[in-house]
C-alpha cells in the first residue's frame, strides 16, 4: 500500500484474465477485445479503478490511495464484473478450437463460479488444460428492453429473476400481455439491474435462460463474483480488496487433414493407385478409405484423409516429416514422398453431412 504522507498515486493490479494459447506465438490479447459491461464501467468509475490491457492480460487496477476509501461509501454496489469480448481478426478463428463458440446471435459464456488452481498464483476457469465445450454455457444475446413468449396464462406473482448464482436479481421492471388463456408475452426492462447472465424462473422451473447486454454483438462473456459459493477467498466484502488472476487457455484448431493427390504426368492415371500410407515422424497415420473423385475442370485425382482429428500447425517452420508411400499401384514407383503440413493458412471445407472439418492440401505426384 502506499506510505504514510505520499501524494503519488500507486496502482495495484486488483483482477487479472490472462488469455492463453497452446501455440506460444498466438497473442490472443490481440485477437479478442475485452471490455467491461456497462454497469462494470460505472462501477470502476465509482471505485476509481481502471481496465487496461496489459502484456497477454486483461487487468482491472486499482487506486491504493482512493480506492478502499470510495468504496466504503458505495451505494449499492454490484456483486460481480463483467468482462465482455468480440474477436477482432479471422485469423483466431482459424488457428484456434472454436467449435464450441455460439454463432452470431448467441454468445459463450463462463464464470468463476468454478475455478481450479493453476500455482500460487493463477487459477483456470476450466478444468482442462485448455478450455472446452464443457467449460462454456450458450446464451443467447438479450438487449436490456426484451420479451418472451409463455405458452400460457401466468401472473406476476410467478415470475422471478436470478444471476447465475441463483442469487435474485433486484430492479427489474416487468409486465405480462396476456393474449389468449394459452399466451402470454413476458415483457422485461433490465435498464436499472444488473446485467450480464440472466435466468428466469416461473413458478419455481427454469423458464429461460440469457444474457444482458447493451452491446449489439459479443462472442464471449466472462462473469466475476466477487464472492462466488464454496471459495474462503472474497474478491471485494466492500471494504477489503483481494487480488484474484484467472486464466483461460485456447486450443489450436484440430482438422481432419486431406491430401487431394493429382497426376503429374497424363501417362499415369492417378485413379491406378489402390493403397497408400502415411507416416509421421515414423509413426504411421491412419486413413479413411480413399476416394476417388474429380475436380471441377474434370481432372481426376484421389482424396487420401486422415481419420483422426490432427491440431494444425501455426507455420510450416518444425521439424516434423510427414511421408506417403504408394504401395500398391499400377505404373506408380513404390516410393514415399515428404509431404506438406497444413497451418491454419490452408483452406478449410466443412461437410454439411458430417460436420467434419478438413484442412485441404493439393500434391501433384
């Protein structure tokens, strides 16, 4: 803290996200921008905090010169932060495992509701060593003026609203449109609550589920509570602020990889080639039944797919070999041949049928 009779300002990183990824040269700061939710803002104006990005982190500091003074006169202060992120470039997309992330009216969600030690010094919002489907809640995206069909007739005495706590959710204004015995229209005003995830609840079952928010487009959303069930450690009771850093790591995107083999030459037709194998670094590769197929100039040429999902390399600059051997061919030499990694550079071709993603790499034999 700051000594006795300084007049210099100090300030003291309070709460830390650290965006990570499993390739060290992906900077995920850059690619995703985090900003505080509205009723956030107001908060860390009130408590003269401040958000900065800061090396491979988003930080909250704090004053420790006014910030424990301002906020023990606070007037109904929030319980959580809210910490709200869009990706800014294609490229995280791409070299990142983002199946799990909701498509554009929805957006992902996670808290620290759970939280698993990292050291000392760092706790993951996941239990996986990097984050995963599991970790992340769908929601959808709610302006704070919303409504909601009820496929039935309800009074207000049935409607509640909680956190993702389950704590209630206090100040938010509602009115029900009965249009017939068999529907009503929830119309909710989330303008002087909290926001951020929202669960409603009609006579005592789960209704639905969502999350505030102003913004007209997110991706991902973190919540942080201050005082979150089963942790000793508070974040902030109000008057005593506790540091808290929290991690979240990204996975590289995996693919099936598909190596589309063409003829060089017009004498040796490429549809000869009965089997081939592929070997990594000498440990062999196993492979989906080859297809044959043509492009769409007609030209023939062989799908040779690899039937487990591969991570994608970030660049072609590693030390790895990866070989095919023709091994049973007409006219074709028995031979291996070094093939080309993809990264996440290489197109990829998702199968409406599958659901399968492919990273697709053309070599010309």
């Amino acid at each position: 803290m700051i000594a006795p009779n300084s007049y210099l300002s100090k300030w003291s990183r309070w709460i830390a996200l650290k965006l990570r990824h499993r390739a060290p040269n992906v900077k995920v700061v850059d690619l995703i921008d985090f900003e505080p939710g509205e009723v956030t803002v107001d908060f860390l104006k009130r408590i003269n905090c401040v958000f900065r990005k800061h090396n491979d982190t988003y930080a909250i500091f704090m004053n420790d010169l006014q910030s424990e003074s301002m906020a023990l006169t606070l007037k109904n202060p929030t319980n959580k932060i809210n910490l709200e992120g869009l990706i800014n470039n294609k490229d995280f997309l791409l070299v990142s495992n983002t199946e799990y992330l909701a498509n554009r009216l929805q957006i992902s969600y996670i808290n620290n509701i759970k939280q698993f030690p990292i050291d000392d010094s760092f706790t993951s919002l996941n239990d996986k060593e990097y984050i995963d489907p599991e970790a992340l809640e769908t929601l959808e995206l709610m302006t704070p003026l919303c409504s909601f069909k009820v496929s039935e007739k309800i009074s207000t005495e049935e409607v509640t609203f909680f956190d993702a706590m389950l704590q209630r959710l206090e100040h938010v204004k509602f009115e029900l449109q009965n249009v017939d015995n068999k529907t009503t229209f929830l119309n909710c005003d989330f303008t002087k609550s909290n926001q951020g995830a929202c669960i409603i609840k009609i006579n005592g079952k789960e209704f639905n589920r969502f999350y505030v928010t102003n913004k007209k487009q997110l991706n991902i959303a973190v919540e942080i509570f201050f005082n979150p069930p089963g942790k000793s450690k508070t974040i902030w009771d109000g008057k005593k602020f506790e540091t808290q850093n929290m991690q979240i790591s990204f996975d590289t995107k995996t693919t099936h990889w598909q190596y589309i083999l063409i003829s060089r030459s017009e004498e040796k037709n490429i549809y000869d080639i009965n089997e081939v194998s592929f070997d990594m670094n000498g440990e062999k590769i196993q492979l989906l039944p080859l297809v044959r197929t043509e492009l769409v100039n007609g030209v023939k040429c062989i799908h040779a797919t690899f039937k487990e999902l591969k991570p994608l390399r970030i660049n072609t600059f590693n030390h790895e070999i990866l070989k095919m051997k023709i091994n049973n061919a007409k006219k074709w030499n028995q031979s291996s041949i070094r093939m080309p990694i993809p990264t996440f550079k290489n197109v990829q071709r998702i199968d409406r049928k599958s659901g399968m993603t492919y990273s697709l790499m053309y070599v010309y034999i």
